[in-house]
C-alpha cells in the first residue's frame, strides 16, 4: 500500500510520519513539502521526499498511484501575512493535495468549529475547505475521480513541541495544567489535545479502513463516506 503526506514538518505532521513508517504497512510514503522532515527510517517502508511550493500542487503528477492521502496543513493568520495567504494554504493547498493524489481514503486535519457559515474566519475557511473535498467526492463520477472516502479530524487547541513558536498556541500549553480539570462534561469538547494524540488517531482509522483498499472488490463500487473526528474522540 502506498501514501503521501503532506504537512509532515509540523506538529501532526511529524508524529504521523513516524507512526505511518513504525505501523510497517506501507510499501512507500511521499512526503511532499517545501522541506523534508526528519525521521527513523525503517527497513520495510520507503520514503520518497518530493521538494515543491504548496502553489505548485495542481500542476505536479505523482510516479504511482496513492491509496491513503494524509493532509496535515496548516497555518495562522500571522504565518500566513494576510487572509488570502492563509486561504492558499489552508484551503487551495488542501483541495490541490487531495486532487493531486486521488487516493482511495484521505485524512485530512481541519478544526473544531470548521463551518462554512461561521463568522470566524478562520474556522469558516476550515469548513469551506471540507464542503470543497466532499464536492470533489460526490463529483468524482464526472470528473473520473477516484476520491471514494474523507477522513476530517477537527482538533481543539494543539499543543506539543513545534519547530516554531505560535503565540496562542504556546499560552495554551502553559496554563493547560491548571485549566484541564474545568474541561468536563460538554467542555471536553474544547480540551487542548497534544499533537500526537491527532497523528495516533489518523493512522488508526487509517489501519481499519486498510481491508477496503485490500478488497479484491474495486473500491469504487463502494458508497462515498465522510467522517468526521471530533476532538474529544481523540482525547
């Protein structure tokens, strides 16, 4: 079974990559990026680091085909410099990954909160993000596509050890010791979550949906899925 990633340097990132190489079910990994990120290799798995700008994504074609697609892009507003920089990544580099790779099953990192309508800005282009993936899933027959399946996890606050600071990010790892008993009930649903407990939950769904691209049935004659993981079934 062969997967890419992309978004392998970040938080999420990081963890997955090395949990996706460790699970040993992988013949080979695309890691896709403007730098490659760091990590034990193993002895049965491949990794193959393809060097490309996020905006070079919908012109770029893979050497074989992909059957699980992992997204783990993501920015802020102060990264990004302007809205229209954070929507390129946050939204167009997304949608162009997912296309690019056509995978059987994509799982993609949104955010909790992710809505269309939302008036936060932030989370409004989360959910434009993922309204964009499930038309390009329910289009899939027209467009010859073969996106059968969509995987969003939509975690609270991160919190872990980054190669950069983030302000809010870096706040909320402080104080979280001090607030986390105050998240029960329906506040849990708002409780930082460590990155690496976000990687763990993407490669376990991705390990349980690994019988479907196994099939000897074409995994096309199976009904579109979409799922969503809210953070407090990744805590």
């Amino acid at each position: 079974m062969n997967a890419a990633i992309i978004g392998a340097t970040g938080l999420i990132g990081q963890h997955l990559l090395q949990k996706l190489i460790d699970s040993t079910a992988y013949n080979k990994i695309y890691m896709l990026g403007r730098r490659q990120a760091s990590y034990q290799p193993s002895s049965t798995t491949e990794v193959i680091f393809i060097a490309c700008q996020l905006d070079e994504l919908a012109t770029l074609s893979l050497p074989e085909n992909i059957d699980q697609a992992f997204c783990c892009l993501g920015t802020t507003i102060k990264q990004a410099g302007s809205q229209d920089a954070f929507i390129a990544v946050d939204k167009t580099a997304v949608v162009d990954f997912v296309q690019l790779c056509q995978a059987n099953s994509n799982f993609i990192v949104t955010a909790l909160g992710a809505n269309p309508q939302s008036n936060s800005f932030y989370n409004r282009v989360k959910g434009e993000t993922e309204a964009a993936l499930e038309l390009m899933l329910s289009d899939r027959e027209q467009t010859k596509g073969t996106v059968n399946k969509l995987v969003f996890f939509q975690p609270s606050l991160l919190i872990g050890e980054r190669d950069e600071r983030r302000a809010l990010e870096s706040f909320g790892q402080t104080i979280f010791n001090f607030i986390s008993p105050l998240f029960i009930g329906p506040m849990k649903r708002y409780q930082p979550i460590a990155g690496e407990k976000v990687a763990a939950a993407m490669l376990n769904l991705a390990l349980s949906s690994r019988s479907n691209e196994s099939n000897h049935q074409s995994i096309n004659t199976i009904e579109p899925r979409v799922i969503r993981v809210n953070n407090e079934d990744m805590l």
